[in-house]
C-alpha cells in the first residue's frame, strides 16, 4: 500500500510546464465613408475633430488616444483624386458564428457581380491541450472552405490562450450566384483540458476599382482592430457644405462690408438664412419645378441671425445658428419650414419668389380705424390650455460631444396660477444652450402675450398690406374714447381731424403714407383742429391717423390672412403683436403693459389668507372699483395638485377648516359677464400646524402670573388667551411670543385668571393646550402685610387702653375730692376718693357708699360677707384661663393631627399614582415644597409678628399697671381698711388682662396657622386633584383582531415595536373612511361628564380627522381632531374629553375624510382610559381574561391530546412485547 504525503518513498514533485505562444491575431481596419454631398470647409482641427467610440484621436494637447491610425480626407471638389490607399471597395459582411463539426457546415451566399476578391475571417476562441502532469501544450484543428466547387483546407497550430482570427483571401471567383460554406474536420472537444473551439467571424467583398467619388466629401481611415471588440463608431467634426454667402460677408467675423450688389461667393456658413438660400437646387429638383428665393430678405434676415445676444452664461453669441447633418427623408415643405423654424419665420410664395416673414419688431404698414372698415372689430381669444407654462426644449449639446441634451424653460408664476402645461419641441439645428433657452422662452411668451385675434372687412385699402405685414389698429369704441379716424384738411401745422379727441402733455399724432410711419407731438387742441409741433409731410386730405397718449395707444397686430370676398370687399385676420417680446427674449427685459382701452373693470388688488381666533383659515380678496360687476371663481392647488375649486362666487371670500399640511397656493378669478377672465391674483400659503402646548405650568406670584411650556423651535410662536372665568368665549388674547415663558402682570392679592394656549406659525394654528381654561392666582404679598401690621403695632396705644380698655374692665381713674357731701349725686368717675373720711367710695348706681378695709375687721367673715361680684370675677378669669389653655392646646393638637392627615393622604396619594406621571408628580412637588415653604416662612413671621404684637401689649398692660402703682400711691391718704381691698381688686384685674391678651394671641395665631396650613393643601389639592389617571383600558379588542371597515378603504396589518399596526388607506376621493371594532365587542362604558382620555401611536398623510364615540343604544358623538404629523416616524397623540352620554355598549371609530386615493394613516397602541393622563398601553382585562382563557383551553386540549398519545404509545408498546414475545417463541421452535 502506498501512502500519499508520507516521508521516503523516494519520488520527486513535477512543475507544470507551458507551451509559449505561438502568437496572436492583429486586424488593420479600413473604412471609406461618405460625409456630404458637395463640397465642404474640411474638419475643424485635423485629427482632434475624429471621434472613434466617442474619443478623439488626438487630444487638445497634441497626445494621441490611439497608435496605427491613419486617415485621409477628400473635401469633394469635382477633381479631387482617389485617397491613397483605399483603392478597393469593400463590404464586410458579419457572420459570427461558432464552427462545430456536430452541426455540420456554415453556408453564405454571394450575389454581387462586380465582387474580384473574397477575405475570410476564421479564428479560434483558444487553442491548447493540457496533460495530466498539468503541461499546457500545442495542438492544432483542421476546417474545410468550400468557394462554389472548389474546396480549400486550413489549419490552426499552436498554443492560443485567447482569441485569434486569420484572414484568407481568395481570388478566382466563381459566377455569381455561389456559396460559400466552412466545415470543421476535427472532432469537438468534450474536456476542459482541451481548447479548439473554431469560428467564422466575417467575409469581406471586395471591388477592385479606383473610386475618386467626384463632389462627394468622403474620408478615409485605418485603425488597428486590437483597441476594440467591434468596429467602432465614427464621428467627424467638420466644418461642412460651402454654400452661396453674398461678396461682402465675411462669415467668420459674421461682419457686412458696405453695400451689397446682389452678388454672391462660396465659403462655409452656419448662418440658417444662406442655408435656406442653398436649398433652393434641392427643393427644385424635389418638386420638380424651379425654385427661387427672395435673396434681399433673406439678406436682411441673415444680418439679423448674425447680431450677438447674451448667450446666458456671461458670454455673446450670434441670435441664430444653424449646424445640422441632414440624414432623413424629408418633404420639401417640411426641410423647408424647418430651416425657417431656426430664426422664427414662415416661408411664403410671393407669386413670383419664396420669401420669408420673421417674428421680430417691425414697423406698421397700414392704420385701420372705426372710419376705413366695415360693421367695426371683432376679436377672439386663444384658449387657455393652448397657452404652455414650460416647454422642453431638445438640442445638441457642442460641449458635449453634440449629445442630445433636453433645456427646460418655464413661466414659474402661469405654472403657480393655473399648473403645469408642458410643451415638448426639438430645435432643428441648435448646439447651443442659450439658442435652446431662447427657443423655448420665444414659445412661453408668445402664447402668453400673443393671444388676441381681431377679425374686421375693409375695401381696396385692404391690399396696402401682405400676409405677415404689422398693422395698427385705432378702434375707438374698444378704447372708450376717440383714437382714430380720416384727416380732413391740412393747413400747415394745424390738421383738422374727422371728430374731436382729448390729449394730455405727450400726446402724438400718427399717419402713415406710401414711405414710412410718420409720428408727431401734439401741442395744442381747438375743437377738431390741431396743432402739430412740425408741419406734417405726406400726410393726405382723408388719410387714415391715429393717436396715442399717457393713457392709451392703438393695437399691433400681424396679418395672418387676406381673403377677398364675392362683394369686392377683403377680410383681414390677423394676430396680435408684442414689439417687447425679443428684449425680453434675448436680453431678459421687463415686461410693461400698455393700455388698449379706458375701461376698466374691478380688479383684485391682493388676496389675503390669515387665520381667526376660531382655527378657521380666512382667504379674502381686495377689489378695486370699477366698471361692471365681477363673479369669482377660486382655485386652490395643494402640492401642485388641485385641492379645491369654487365657481361663481358673488365675493372673493372663503372660509376653509381642517387644511391638511402643505404648500397651497390659492388663485382668484374675476370674470365679467361674457365669462371672460379680466383680473386674477394668486397667493401662496403654507399649512403646517404646530403640536398642542405641552408642560404647561402656571406659577402665581406678586402681582403677576407666570406661564411656562415646552420648546418647540425657533419659528413656533404662542398665543395666549385670557378671561376671569372659564370661559372661552370670554377671552381675550394677551400676548403673541417666541419665546418658552410669558409674565402677565396684574394689580392685587389672589387675583385670579384662566388661560388658553396654542402654538402658531405665520398662519398656521395649532390645537389649544386643554379646552378648558388654566387656573392661575396671584399670591399674597408679604412684605405689603408685615409692614401694614408693623404701622399698626408701632402706634402710641397707651392712651387707648387707659380711655376704652381700661374702662371696659372697671379700671378707670379715680377722682378725688376734698370732701363727698352728697353721696346720692354721681361725679364725673365711678369712684371718688374722699379726703375728709379718707376713703374710697364707689357708684353703686344709686349713691357712692364705701366698704370696711380688711384690716379694720376682727375674727372671721362668712363667705356672705365677702363682696359676690368679686367672687364672681375670681372664679371666672380662673375658668377663662383654663378655657384658653384647654383651646390652645386643642387647636394645636387639631394643627398637628390636620398635619399629619394631609401628609398622610398626600403621601398614599403619590404612592397610587402610576410611572406615567412621575415626571410630572415630581415637578408638582418641588413646586408644593416651594409653595410650602413660603407659606411655612409667612407664618414663622405671622408668628413672629404675633410675639412681637404680644410683647407690646405686655408692655402696655405693664405702663398700665404702673400707672395704677402711681395711683396707689396717691391714695396713701386713704383708709387702711380700702387699701387691701384696692390691691387686691388691682392684682385680679391686672390677671385677667393678662390672660386675655394671651388667648387673643393665641386665638390668632392659631387662626393664622390654620389659615396657612389650609391655603398650601388646597393649592396641593387643587394640582393633585386635578390629575385623574384611569390607567385601565376601557376598549375591547383595542389591536383589531376583529373588526368591521368604515366606508371602503384597504384594511393592512403589520407589526411595530412589538405591536400590530393597523394602516387604514383610501380607496376614493370623498367620504369618510375608518375602521371600527366588531359589534361583540362594543361593551365599554361611559358615564357622561366623567372625563376620558384616548391615545394612540400614528404616522402617515391624513389628519385623523373622522373620530367618533360610538354607541350601540344611541346617537354617536364626533371627537375632535388628531392632527398627524409625520408619514414615516409614529408619534404619541392623546385626545381628552368629556363623555358626551352614558353607554355601557361603547367603542370608537378610527378613521378620516379621504380627498384621494392612497391616503393613509397608521396606529397601533390605541387605548381609552378615565381620567385626563395618557398611560402605556395595556389590553383591556376582558382580552386578557379572553386570552387566558384561550391559552387555558388550548393547554387543556393539549394535554387532552398528549394523554390520548401517551395511551396509544402504550398499546403500540404492548403490542409490539407481545409481537416480540411471538417472534421468540417462533424462532424457538
């Protein structure tokens, strides 16, 4: 056994060894090839103007592209020798084809009589035979040729590895008709080992005569065939046929020398008018008969081609030029006309000459008014839709190889006003861009401002003009006043005229006689008798004038036809004529009207388009007085396609809702009775509607409220509308600003506003932030109530408590006498100090009486003898002082406990709320702990206050018992027996002051705690309370797994981040279309006024705009609507609402108004929840407990069908023991 890749065994490796070749094939093509009939100029810069497969020869540089080129030319003179080297006619005819012995012989047929020589070109694809030590080698394959009867071998050998051909050139030929037939002798190969594949890849006849090709520009031209896979193309830039230019034209500086004597000379021209002079031998012999051109207009057309214009990339060049190669068979009117077409005329037949008549400013040759024609003008318009807006204009491009290249021109504002109509024309002989611009700019304006045709009979005065000839035309019922008429008699400078006229300070008088138009100024007006600045020559008694002012001129027009009627009398037409049209052509000049006539109907000054405070897009129109009433049509485009057209509207006003985003542009008509337009404007607008205000928070502050929302861009404004109370209606707008927040500044404590807010770009308006009003209130201010109460704490208040407070407890002043004589009369105080007995007497509303001192009784007094009232007071400033403390301390521990609830139900208040609102909850809390601790500073300083105001009392109660300390003292006259009375009743009274004072202080600062502690929790109240999450989804089957369709839009399903979309698409161009939820499953429930929030993911071109709440039990309601704004990104939108019914058989419909077709929107994520919070979507509990239940029943089934397989499994195993235990017991035996 022998072991591969083992070491020993004593063999060496074999390198492949390869044949060199033994050569490969090279072909010199030969072309002759006719390039004009007559002679030419000869190619522009020898070798550089040939082209081989689109490149040159020869570089600009002087470089060649290609090696083994040659070439001669022969410009086709009547002489001119034969080219040197090309002295055969040949034609090679293609085969192509693979040669295989197991098809037999390839046969073609000869039939040309004048044929001498026959070329064969076989070859084979490659030619080697490869062993198996891997040597590439020679081999060699055999053909046979058979020419006619006689047979002829040839053989390859040799090692080939690509492609080689070898002529063979037979002469001898046999007569005509012969075959010519190629067999292969070797066998086929079958193995890539072997390469001998044979074929035929062309023959050649060849026509041994000298051809010198007389008149005839031909060119002659080899080139090595290794450079291509096939014959190449050629092209050959040349300056082409000499023809008749006249003697003193120099047609390379396009230059005239002086006068022209009518003779001619030869020499190349690109000049289309001389061209159309040499046709005319070729048309002759066309139409078989003699034809002559006008050469004197075609002199003056060819001055006129030759003029140099702005070429439209900062250079000049001439106004027309004409470089073509004529290869198509062609009419003699059509080669004619398309010559004419180059320079903007139409050739006519004079009855002796073809002539032609050019679009271009020219004088008028005739004057036609009310008083030289019959029964007046009538005119006729061109229709609209033959007026183009754009034209395609195809010419071949000099700067790049003279491809064909295609110039669009367009009339952007016609496109705009009545959209695109494109025209598509090829401008004959045109390489230039600029020529092809001007071309297609002649066409636009023409048809735009071209578009009268005034038809009118005349006598023999009709015969003073020709077809093409300007004329004017003075009609003075069309101009409203009189502007032409016949002259009556001449008298040196003054003229009288056939009626009288009205002229201003340049005013001029026209005629025209048998030489030229002749123009003069008006100066003065007598009746009809006028004043001319010149005497005016030619002018004839009954000559034909018109008049031109400031205001209004005559018309011009171009005669079209002239036909002669039975009655002697002519019927002229004719076409109106803009002199302005070539400035504007060729220089891009200005166009300015001129006026025809005085009367002037109403015209739309501008159109308007601005928004209302209600969304509603308002489209107005600015008309002018004027002569007649208007009706209007208005046409509104969207993106370039019609979106709407209203027709005879009594006013330009319109009022438009729920415009879908995009670039409008909105035209209004007017038209007079007849329906003619005779004023139009056009404006263009923008829709594209800014998202509802999001984060909006309102903060109140000293005497202002601020408003804050999220950034939307630099261009999105706001709008701010305000009102005292919740209602809409009663708003008025505030402000307008870019910026993210807005100060509205009020006067006053706790002022309180609602606000409406809504994003705006230029006319566009965006849904309002909520449909009910923002609350805002202004807060208390502090410092204004901290400096109030410190004015009133810092006045002077002791004089006040002894004249009302002291008073009020029975501590007024005592009044001392020198002795109290008349006891029952009372004195000016309750109590009177007597100095004869020394004591203190006191009013007991009937007589001052005097009690015992306590020091001047002995033994013990019953309590009946102890004054009640003193008693009385005793016990009762004791209970008021517990009553007070008792009152603190419930009011504080009602504090704390009201404290500690809030903080309670705020703290199990956030702990319910779902992760939708934390972003929110937690800007709510910051802004409450703000709040919070303002209000937690304004009561430290309440308190404060409180402590301060307190003191102060104190200090007064304090003045107050020094004063009475003072008044003890001056009653040391008194008795002993009153002076501990006295005291005693001082010191009570002092007591109850005080405790007074401390429950009036604590009294209110309880109140004001109460106060503060009540204010933050309804603030906190207030912006918890008004966020309501239901976080449940209200809708059954919310992913549409069965539904029913709205209308007959497409119905699609997909999938997106995990969820099944839904793309609803319009199949129409009216009428709603949607989807909405099978009949089963419409058992949500509503409560009507409960406030519900829907909110889906969408993307696409429609507003959702057909939104409803649907019930099975009732009428529906329509939602507003959801403005879609992107086709391609999906987008969260939420709408909140307030059920409109109670239902507990609702559901939603989905859809929109379709204008057309392929109109779509697509959601997913849909979900209706109470509450006015938009959650993450979850399914309804029912499609969960529907699907629990589904998976329950399928897991039944499952192990329904397992258990059923197991048992089956079970008897197939005892089955197959028992088979087995039989198979035993037979093998046995």
């Amino acid at each position: 056994m022998r072991i591969y890749g083992a070491k020993g065994g004593g063999g060496s490796s074999h390198t492949p060894i390869e044949a060199p070749e033994t050569g490969r094939s090279k072909q010199i093509v030969n072309i002759v090839e006719l390039l004009c009939e007559g002679e030419i100029e000869g190619l522009v810069d020898g070798f550089k103007s040939i082209y081989l497969d689109g490149t040159q020869i020869q570089n600009d540089d002087g470089t060649y592209n290609f090696n083994n080129v040659s070439g001669q030319l022969n410009v086709g003179t009547q002489d001119q020798d034969v080219l040197d080297g090309y002295d055969s006619s040949q034609n090679e005819v293609n085969v192509g084809v693979e040669i295989k012995k197991k098809n037999g012989a390839i046969v073609r047929t000869v039939t040309d009589e004048r044929i001498n020589r026959l070329r064969l070109t076989l070859g084979v694809r490659s030619l080697f035979h490869q062993n198996n030590q891997g040597d590439t080698n020679t081999t060699n394959v055999d053909l046979k040729i058979t020419i006619g009867t006689r047979q002829y071998s040839h053989s390859f050998n040799g090692k080939y590895s690509s492609q080689y051909l070898e002529s063979v050139v037979f002469d001898n030929l046999p007569p005509v008709p012969f075959n010519i037939s190629v067999e292969r002798l070797t066998e086929d190969s079958n193995s890539q080992r072997l390469q001998n594949g044979t074929i035929w890849s062309s023959y050649t006849e060849i026509i041994d005569t000298e051809f010198t090709y007389p008149n005839s520009a031909v060119a002659g031209i080899s080139f090595d065939s290794e450079y291509f896979n096939n014959i190449p193309t050629r092209n050959y830039l040349i300056k082409a046929k000499k023809v008749k230019v006249p003697s003193n034209y120099d047609p390379v500086k396009r230059t005239y020398t002086g006068f022209w004597d009518g003779t001619f000379k030869v020499a190349w021209t690109n000049n289309p008018a001389w061209e159309i002079y040499d046709l005319a031998p070729i048309l002759s012999k066309m139409l078989g008969v003699e034809i002559s051109f006008d050469k004197w207009a075609l002199y003056d057309v060819a001055r006129y081609c030759d003029q140099l214009v702005p070429d439209g990339m900062g250079g000049m060049e001439p106004r027309f030029t004409c470089n073509v190669w004529l290869t198509e068979v062609k009419t003699a009117y059509d080669l004619l006309n398309d010559f004419c077409s180059v320079f903007r005329a139409i050739p006519i037949w004079t009855g002796t000459e073809v002539s032609v008549i050019i679009d271009r400013p020219r004088d008028p040759v005739w004057t036609y008014t009310n008083a030289n024609v019959v029964g007046g003008f009538e005119r006729s318009y061109s229709a609209r839709k033959s007026r183009h807006n754009a034209v395609q204009v195809t010419y071949s491009d000099k700067t790049n190889g003279y491809e064909s290249a295609i110039e669009y021109v367009s009339d952007d504002e016609e496109i705009k006003k009545h959209g695109l109509n494109l025209s598509q024309i090829t401008a004959f002989g045109c390489t230039s861009r600029g020529q092809a611009h001007r071309t297609g700019k002649w066409i636009l304006e023409t048809e735009k401002r071209e578009k009268e045709t005034i038809t009118f009979t005349v006598g023999r005065e009709g015969l003073m003009h020709l077809p093409g000839d300007i004329i004017r035309v003075a009609d003075s019922h069309y101009a409203g006043t009189e502007i032409g008429g016949r002259v009556l008699a001449i008298n040196g400078r003054k003229v009288t005229l056939d009626r009288e006229i009205s002229i201003d300070n340049a005013s001029y008088f026209t005629y025209i006689n048998g030489e030229a138009t002749h123009s003069s100024k008006i100066q003065s007006v007598n009746g009809k008798e006028i004043t001319l600045d010149s005497t005016p020559t030619g002018l004839e008694t009954y000559g034909v004038w018109s008049l031109s002012t400031k205001q209004i001129s005559s018309g011009l027009y171009r005669s079209i036809s002239i036909v002669e009627n039975a009655d002697g009398t002519n019927t002229i037409t004719a076409l109106q004529h803009e002199p302005q049209k070539e400035a504007i052509v060729d220089n891009s000049a200005h166009f300015v009207e001129t006026a025809r006539t005085l009367y002037k109907a109403p015209q739309i000054n501008a159109v308007e388009v601005s928004t209302g405070y209600d969304g509603k897009l308002y489209i107005t129109g600015d008309i002018s007085s004027g002569d007649g009433k208007l009706t209007y049509d208005i046409k509104i485009t969207k993106d370039g396609n019609l979106y709407q057209y209203k027709k005879g509207l009594s006013d330009p006003n319109i009022e438009l809702s729920d415009l879908p985003n995009g670039d409008y542009t909105v035209i209004i008509y007017g038209k007079n009775a007849k329906g003619q337009i005779v004023t139009e404007k056009t404006q263009t607008f923008t829709i594209d509607r800014p998202p509802a205000p999001t984060g909006v928070v309102v903060t109140g502050g000293l005497g202002q409220i601020t408003l804050e929302w999220d950034w939307v861009n630099e261009v999105t404004q706001t709008e701010i509308f305000a009102a005292e109370t919740d209602n809409f209606a009663l708003a008025k707008k505030i402000a307008k600003v870019t910026a993210r927040t807005y100060a509205h500044t009020l006067k006053g404590n706790k002022v309180v506003r609602y606000y409406w807010l809504r994003h705006t770009r230029g006319i566009n308006v965006g849904p309002f932030y909520q449909q009910q009003g923002v609350r805002g209130q202004t807060a208390v201010d502090l410092d204004a109530r901290l400096t109030e109460l410190n004015t009133q704490l810092s006045r002077n208040i002791v004089n006040e408590v002894f004249d009302v407070a002291a008073p009020a407890r029975g501590l007024e002043l005592v009044k001392t006498v020198a002795n109290l004589t008349d006891k029952g009369t009372k004195l000016a105080s309750s109590q009177v100090y007597n100095q004869a007995d020394g004591k203190l007497y006191t009013w007991n509303g009937t007589a001052y009486s005097a009690t015992v001192a306590a020091e001047d009784v002995t033994g013990k007094l019953s309590k009946s003898k102890i004054d009640t009232s003193l008693i009385s007071q005793l016990t009762g400033a004791d209970n008021t002082a517990n009553l007070a403390r008792r009152l603190a301390e419930t009011a504080q521990s009602n504090i704390n406990q009201e404290i500690t609830n809030r903080q309670d139900a705020v703290t199990a208040e956030a702990n319910n709320r779902t992760k939708a609102i934390q972003a929110e909850s937690a800007n709510l809390t910051k802004k409450i702990q703000a709040e919070a601790t303002a209000r937690g500073a304004a009561v430290t300083q309440l308190q404060n206050v409180d402590a301060q105001q307190a003191q102060l009392i104190s200090a007064v109660t304090a003045k107050a018992d020094n004063a009475l300390s003072g008044l003890e003292e001056e009653k040391t006259a008194r008795a002993n027996a009153d002076k501990a009375e006295s005291q005693a009743r001082e010191a009570l009274t002092a007591r109850m002051g005080a405790a007074e004072s401390n429950i009036v202080t604590i009294q209110r600062t309880v109140a004001n705690n109460a106060q503060s502690i009540s204010e933050v929790s309804q603030n906190l109240n207030a912006k918890i309370d008004n966020i309501n999450i239901g976080g449940r989804n209200l809708l059954r089957d919310s992913e549409f797994n069965a539904y029913n369709k709205w209308g007959s839009p497409q119905i699609e399903f997909a999938e997106n981040a995990n969820r099944r979309t839904i793309k609803v698409t319009s199949t129409g161009t009216n009428g709603p279309v949607g989807i909405v939820s099978s009949n089963r499953h419409s058992t949500s429930y509503f409560q009507q006024g409960e406030t519900y929030t829907l909110s889906l993911f969408a993307r696409g071109s429609k507003a959702l705009d057909y939104l409803y709440l649907m019930r099975q039990d009732g009428n529906n309601v329509r939602l507003p609507v959801i403005n879609v704004a992107s086709e391609t990104e999906f987008n969260h939108y939420k709408l909140t609402f307030k059920a409109p019914f109670t239902t507990q058989q609702g559901y939603v419909l989905i859809g929109f108004r379709q204008t057309s077709t392929e109109q779509f929107v697509e959601f997913h994520s849909v979900k209706l929840e109470k509450g006015n919070v938009a959650t993450d979507w979850t399914p309804a509990p029912e499609d969960v407990e529907s699907a629990v239940s589904a998976v329950s029943a399928d897991l039944t089934s499952y192990k329904q069908t397992q258990a059923a397989t197991d048992s089956a499994q079970a008897q197939q195993l005892n089955q197959l023991s028992v088979n087995l235990t039989k198979a035993e017991s037979n093998l046995n035996a």
